[in-house]
C-alpha cells in the first residue's frame, strides 16, 4: 500500500467499518448484559418481592 492512496483509502474505509461494526457487537452484548443482570437481581416484571404473596 506504501504510495497507493487508493489502496490506503479503501483499507482505512475497511477498518473503519469493522471498528463500526465491533462497536455496535459491544453495545448489544452489553444490553443483554444488562437484561440478564436485572433478571438476575429480580428486577424484572414479573419477580415477586417476598412480603407480595
């Protein structure tokens, strides 16, 4: 790539995209984190808190 900027041009636009694209992968891994986590600390709707029944 060293003096083809066209190269150089599509290889970064390459990167960036994949850098998109495993940023959105981490953003939707961390929301089901965050599901997860709240049903796991009974957050979710349908938990009954102990004094409920």
């Amino acid at each position: 790539m060293a003096g083809d900027v066209e190269a150089a041009g599509e290889a970064a636009e390459a990167h960036i995209h994949s850098a998109h694209q495993a940023l959105a992968e981490v953003r939707e891994a961390e929301a089901r984190l965050q599901v997860f986590l709240r049903r796991l600390n009974g957050g979710h709707v349908s938990a009954r808190r102990e004094g409920d029944r």
